[in-house]
C-alpha cells in the first residue's frame, strides 16, 4: 500500500473517496534566465539540469489531467531553452505510451520571449495575459570591445593559440570582419532552428508573415493571440477551473540554490563579502537580459 493509499484510508469515507479520485493539474514553475551556469547563490535560472526534477514529478501522477509550464523568461541560452523543450516532449510523449496522453499546457506570466517562448512551445496550447510579453523568436550576441585598455594600464596580454580562429572574437583585440561574418552565419542557423521548432509545434495556427513572426520582434499577450503565437488568454487559475473543474493543483518548482539552502550566503566575514559580489554580478547579468524587454 503506496503512503497516500494510507493516509487516504484514514479519512471519512466521502472525503476519501474525493481525495483518491481526485485529477491532478501538474503545475511546474520555470522562470528566469535560462542559462546553464546558475549562480548558487540567487534563484530564478533555468536549465536542464535545474527543472529535470519537477519535470519528471509532474509527469509521474497517478491521476495526472494536465500538465503546466508556468514560464516567466526573457530568455538565454538557446542550447539550454531547446533541452529543456525536448524533455517536456520526451516525457509527455512516454506518458502517452505507458498510461495514455495527457496536454501540457504554457502560460506566460511576464514575458515568454526568445528561449522563453523556445520553451513555451513545447507545449500542446499557450496562454498569456494580454499584458504579457511574446515571441522574440531571435537570435542576439553581445559583448565589449576593450582594445587598447590594458596597454593604457600597462598590461601586457600574452595570448598563444594554435589553429587560424580559436581567438575568434577576442573582446582585447580589434574586432575583425570575418569573425563578424562567423558570428552571424552561427545566429542565422541557431534563428533557423528556432524558427522550424515555432513552425513544427504552432503549424497552422500561426497567423502572419514570416518576415513579421520571425523578426525578433516581441508583442504584447493580446497581440500574440492575433497573431497565433498562443492560443488563448487567461490566467492559470481562470483556464484550469474551467477546463479541469475537479482537479486538483499540485505546484512544484525548482529547488532554491545550495548556498541559499544551507543559509551560507548571510554567513559572517569573508563568505558573506563574496557571496553578495556573486549575487550582484548574477542579478546585474539577469537584469541585462530581462532590460531588452524593457522589464
């Protein structure tokens, strides 16, 4: 007898009945940036490594009626945004093999762009709020250029490389135009995959030109409903009442960060200095990216 077998025996008769029948609305909260290095200090990244967990929690009740991505991402890493997407696929599909299909549902909360909405996709419907932001279905690189800083400082850099471009982009040297012309043929065909993954999970439903849907242009909740980007508009709560009346919902997320769990970023001298540098460098390069949607 599995503990909720146990605990279920235990109750009055209508309310155990109720509690063993009851579905499951699976809710998995990914928001952030998505990145594969997550700091061990701050919440709020996505990765593979990170949402494996929830993902595979959420897939495994016994009673499961839906599956939820809430996402809350500008974006980040494209390889990260599209194994995170795969996985979703990979267990929505063998939960179809072995106990039968079940939909995955996305709701964008703040912003669903760029690997957000990567991520997103990988659901069977999207929703957002008409506040929402949407799409970036883009690719973009940047950086600083710092040539001539160190011979003002008087540095000297020695950089020794074997192979014609393994210093390809060098940000202490000056920028040259073949490694530019590199930089953008890696975009377009990273922004090609995007695209093609848009076009395999949207299909017909996407309403608008490609030079429109596929510019990197980011739209407001009720715009991307127009445009066929998400399905409907609504909140988790106001879709899954009406779509799952009995249902019950079970949230889970990934775990807070080591350091925050062990309670050493508050630790006293030396570690505290240096886990609030960590912190501010992390919150600095996530507010950078969330910025690009004006957030």
């Amino acid at each position: 007898m599995s503990m909720t077998d146990k605990l279920t025996a235990r109750l009055p008769g209508r309310l155990a009945e109720r509690v063993d029948r009851s579905p499951t609305v699976a809710v998995v909260r990914l928001h952030g940036v998505i990145s594969s290095n997550p700091s061990p200090v701050n919440r709020g990244t996505i990765n593979l490594a990170s949402v494996e967990a929830p993902l595979t929690r959420a897939f495994a009740h016994e009673r499961l009626a839906a599956v939820v991505l809430l996402v809350n991402s500008p974006g980040g890493s494209p390889t990260q945004s599209a194994l995170v997407a795969d996985r979703v696929r990979e267990l929505a599909d063998r939960r179809a093999r072995t106990r039968g299909p079940v939909p995955v549902l996305a709701f964008c909360e703040d912003a669903a762009a760029s690997g957000g909405y990567w991520i997103a996709c990988a659901a069977d419907e999207i929703y957002a709020h008409p506040s929402s932001l949407v799409g970036s279905v883009g690719v973009v690189s940047s950086g600083f250029g710092f040539t001539g800083l160190l011979e003002r400082l008087g540095v000297e850099r020695r950089l020794h490389t074997t192979g014609e471009h393994k210093a390809r982009l060098d940000p202490f040297l000056p920028e040259r135009e073949d490694d530019v012309a590199w930089l953008l043929e890696v975009q377009r065909d990273l922004h090609g995959q995007f695209v093609d993954w848009v076009r395999s999970r949207r299909g017909d439903r996407l309403n608008g030109a490609d030079d429109s849907l596929f510019s990197g242009e980011v739209w407001t909740g009720a715009k991307a409903r127009e445009l066929g980007l998400v399905d409907g508009l609504g909140t988790l709560r106001q879709v899954v009442s009406t779509r799952f009346p009995d249902a019950e919902i079970a949230i889970s997320e990934p775990k807070r960060p080591l350091l925050a769990r062990l309670g050493l970023s508050s630790a006293s001298g030396g570690s505290r200095a240096a886990d609030s540098l960590l912190a501010a460098v992390e919150g600095l390069n996530n507010k950078a990216v969330w910025s690009r949607l004006g957030l």
